[in-house]
C-alpha cells in the first residue's frame, strides 16, 4: 500500500479550514475564548506565520498517522513487509483490496479516533489545568469533526 501523498496534503489543510470555522466568533470562537480564558490582546500578540506553518507541519504528520488508522489494507502489508509479492497477501489483496475503502467508512474511523485519543489527552490536560467542560467539548468538537473529514478524505482518495 503506498501513502497518497496529494490526499495526505489535502488532508493536512482540514484543521486549518474547519479552524477558521470552528473557531470563528461567529460559529464557537466566542465560547473558546471565554473557556480558555483567551482574549484578543493575547491573539494578536503571536507569530500567525510561524503558528500556521508549524500547524501545516504537524497536520501533515497527523494525516499520515490519520492515514493508517482508517486505511485498514495498510496492516495486511505491514504483516507480509518486505515480502509484497508473497501468494496470500496478492489474493488477500485481490479480494478485499477495496473493502472499507469509502468517504463513510474513514470519516466513521476518523471520528472514532478523536474520541478515543483526542478525548482522553485533551480531558486530561484540560482537569490539570483546570478548564471546564466548555473547554473540553468545544476542543473535542473541533478534533472529531476535523479528524473526520480527515479520515474520509484519505480512506474515500483512490
């Protein structure tokens, strides 16, 4: 299975577009701000060049971990590595190559690992720094959301 690298660099622009939604005062960016304890004198003071680039950067990293979470074939090639050309993994490969290989099915996976990882990590930093439940759905939302368009973007890409 080789990595498609034009729908991992889609993918990569996914935080970044439903960000600017997501995060608009107009959509949740008020509520965020109250919750985080955000305010605008500290939104203008950073770099948004270095923010977003960094952010591009780790998005790219994210997509290609997204990648292998929703793409399931990806395991079956990891098992026979560096035999690819092994009989069972070709017949394996010819007969459920495609299985599970749709727009529902990625953003189903991708939403089930913003719950599963996203969740925990952000709850539990968010208890240690003693934000509330706003912070967390609000954060939570923003990550299921994003992870599945993420998810059907690359597991939904042929």
């Amino acid at each position: 299975m080789e990595m498609n690298i034009l729908a991992i660099v889609v993918a990569a622009i996914v935080p970044l577009i439903v960000g600017a939604i997501w995060y608009n005062p107009k959509v949740l960016g008020t509520a965020w701000m109250k919750a985080s304890g955000m305010t605008e004198e500290k939104m203008k003071g950073g770099n948004i060049a270095v923010i977003f680039g960094i952010t591009l950067v780790l998005s790219i990293l994210l997509a290609m971990t997204v990648n292998g979470m929703v793409i399931h074939q990806i395991a079956a090639s990891q098992m026979v590595y560096p035999d690819m050309e092994a009989e069972t993994y070709k017949a394996f490969m010819a007969e459920f190559g495609n299985a599970h290989r749709n727009f529902r099915h990625g953003a189903l996976h991708g939403a089930i690992g913003a719950l599963f990882f996203v969740l925990p990590v952000l709850g539990i930093n968010a208890l240690f720094e003693r934000k509330g439940w706003k912070y967390i759905l609000v954060n939570v939302g923003y990550w299921v959301v994003t992870l599945a368009i993420m998810g059907a973007i690359l597991c939904g890409w042929k």
